[in-house]
C-alpha cells in the first residue's frame, strides 16, 4: 500500500471511475428539459446564482479525487474552478447579490465555511472554524446578507456575518432556509 497512500488513491479513483456521472440539467416548471450544462461529471450540492444565470457545485475530479467548487455558466455551459486545492470544498451557497459564494471546506482535518468572490478575485475568507470534529453542511445565505445557516449531525446553527460570528445552535433540527 506504500506510506504515500498510493493503493488507497488507486482504490478512490476506481470507485469513482465505477460511480454514476451526473449532468447538469435545467428543467422548466413542467419539467422538460431546457438544457444541459458541462459534460457529465461527478458533480454534488449543486446551487443557482439569485440571477439564474450561473450554478455552482462541487466536482470530483476523477484523476485525483480532489472536491472543488466549479461555477457554471447555463447560456454557455462552460465551467470554471472558484476553488483548486487539496482541500474539500463542498455545500456552495450564494450571497443574494450573486457576488459571493461561500462553502465549506475541510482543512487539517477541521470542516469551516469560507467565502469567496465568484468573479474569483481576492482571496478567500474563512468565516468559522467548526471545532468538534464533526461534519458540517452549508444550507442557505439570508437575503439581507447577514446570517448563515447549517447544520451537522441533528443540529441546525444560524451565524450572524458580523461581531465574533458564534453561531446560535437550534438542536434536533437540520437542513434550515431563511424565507426570502
């Protein structure tokens, strides 16, 4: 197996070479197709721009397994990586601007949120840093740009984007939105 991982590597990148591709598909209210976005891929958690006009979500690349958010533009449907490291990046929600787009990412082990131009500029900020080791998903951005809810396990948090940013947690809840 070698100190370097590289059977489990070889392993990761047979089962997803084996897994389901998917493509991104728009749909119309009766649900016929309207078009299709970016070849198939492993793609997960995938997120429309306030505008309608981009989708973001999380690509597997299959050579190295690696979790990137992609931005999809649907007139076009040409992709491009918002993110393209080693980290896992996962859960895209966008700002109600469309300017934004934050994430969670697992770094060092440590699953956080961080946020990042769309337009990729600057650098990207990390906005809190989940600490009990556990798994976090990203759900929603509030309209009014303010507050950011997810949840882990059975427990829904709400994070005001202001002050020290410590979430208020609402137990045996998950998957929460805010009413537009």
């Amino acid at each position: 197996a070698g100190k370097n991982g590289t059977l489990g590597r070889f392993l990761a990148r047979a089962n997803r070479e084996r897994g389901g591709r998917q493509q991104l598909t728009v749909l119309d209210r009766s649900g016929a197709v309207v078009t299709r976005v970016a070849d198939p891929a492993f793609l997960q958690h995938a997120a429309m721009s306030p505008d309608g006009k981009q989708v973001a979500a999380l690509k597997v690349d299959s050579e190295n397994g690696y979790e990137d958010i992609w931005i999809y533009d649907i007139a076009t449907g040409t992709g491009r990586a918002l993110t393209n490291d080693e980290s896992r990046d996962m859960a895209p929600v966008w700002s109600a601007d469309g300017r934004s787009i934050a994430f969670v990412s697992v770094r060092d082990n440590t699953y956080g949120i961080y946020r990042r131009a769309v337009d990729g500029s600057g650098t990207e900020e990390r906005l809190y840093q989940h600490n009990n080791g556990t798994t976090i998903f990203l759900t929603d951005w509030s309209a009014d740009g303010k507050l950011l809810t997810f949840w882990n396990n059975d427990d829904l948090y709400v994070m005001p984007l202001t002050g020290d940013r410590t979430p208020v947690e609402i137990v045996n809840a998950r998957g929460g939105r805010f009413s537009p």
